[in-house]
C-alpha cells in the first residue's frame, strides 16, 4: 500500500462516503454538506413567489434540477438516506411562522413496507435537528397507495390523490409544517393541508427538499 492509498484508507474509516460527491458521485473533495465545488455551484434557490393554493407559506431548498436530481433518486428508492445533508441543507423556515410541529407527507403503509423507510419522514428528522420541534407521522396517513404521478398533468395529480389522505382528529387547534421530498404541481400538498384543515388545522405551511420550477414558471 502506497501513501495515497494509506490515506484514502483512512479517511474512508474516518468520514464514509464523505469522500464522494453526493450529486455526481465523483471522489473529491466535499464540503460539509458532501458536495464538490461544481456541484454546488449549480444549485439553485427557489423564488418566494412560489406559493402553493391553500397553504399558508411554502418553501424550498432547491430548484429540481440535475444536481439535485442525481442525489434525489437514488435517496428516495434506493437507501441513500445519508444524502439527506445535502437535500436538507439549504431549507430556510422563516421566522415569521410559528408551528408546533413537522409532518411528513406519508407513503401508503404497503409502500412504506418494501422501500424501508419514508423519505419524507427523515427530511422532517433533519429539520427537526434544526428547528426543534416534534415530527408526528402519526398525524397524517395515506389511504390509498397512489399511482406515481411523474407523467401526469395538474388535474390529474389533483385526481389522483383527491381523499388519498386521512388526518386525525388530534389535530384539531394545531399549526403543521408539512414536509415533502419534491414539490412538482403541489397538487399532493394541496391535498395533505385541505384534509389537516378540515380536520381543524390552524395552520399549514409545507417545506420541501426540491421544487420543479418548471411547473412553478407554468403559473401553477
Ligand atoms: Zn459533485
């Protein structure tokens, strides 16, 4: 074993997969969030005018472009939960709202079974770091194991998770964070926080990981 090699060795024990990008997967040198230089030079901030109907604030850490694609997928489906540094990080809750607790987005219990784990769930774990309020997943359930909308329009993904959702009586006076992976349409967001307020929900904001701008830029 040469020195380079020595080295790599050790800080392979010291800091896992630390020493790959968690974006483009190269070996380089990662900032504290794990990405490299180019990487985070192409990420970008969401607007604040992207506000979703029926949700008393939104925001976003990142524009879903392929800098933030390449970390997403392989986070959701294939149990790369540790790039949550990097999809965490740049989620801003402004001061102005006052909540009393983080709430997932859930996958049906089925989904839930074969992938191991919500990926919404451990985003609002991230937060909840940060921001220190509880996550309760216990708020909020998925009826109904929804196709994956990735091809649909607007009306479709409103049709499609149209009473997908069932919010408990518990939170009847409380102000909830939502908190998703990505925000596309906002037609599941829409959806979670008109079920939270007709269960008596004073308030609903959503946080996500990502938005599409593109579908934001469509006036949707
Ligand atoms: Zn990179």
């Amino acid at each position: 074993m040469n020195k380079a090699e020595l080295k790599k060795l050790i800080l392979d024990i010291l800091l896992p997969q630390h020493l790959k990008c968690h974006s483009c997967g190269r070996e380089a040198i990662v900032n504290d969030h794990g990405v490299c230089s180019e990487c985070e030079s192409k990420v970008l901030f969401v607007p604040e005018t992207a506000g979703i109907q029926g949700v008393d604030g939104f925001v976003s850490g990142m524009q879903y472009n392929d800098v933030a694609r390449r970390a997403m997928i392989p986070f959701k489906y294939n149990g790369a939960v540790y790039k949550k540094e990097f999809l965490t990080h740049y989620i801003r809750i402004p001061e102005s709202w006052s909540f009393d607790c983080f709430v997932p987005v859930p996958l049906h219990p089925k989904r839930q079974r074969k992938r191991g784990y919500n990926q919404s769930e451990i985003i609002a774990n991230a937060l909840a770091e940060r921001y220190p309020h509880p996550v309760r997943t216990e708020l909020l359930e998925r009826l109904r194991d929804t196709p994956k909308q990735a091809r649909m329009t607007k009306k479709e993904r409103l049709k499609n998770v149209k009473h997908a959702f069932r919010a408990s009586d518990a939170v009847s006076g409380l102000s909830i964070v939502l908190v998703d992976d990505v925000r596309t349409t906002g037609a599941t967001l829409f959806e979670c926080a008109a079920e939270l307020k007709r269960r008596g929900a004073a308030r609903v904001y959503a946080v996500t990981a990502c938005c599409s701008m593109m579908e934001v830029n469509n006036g949707n």
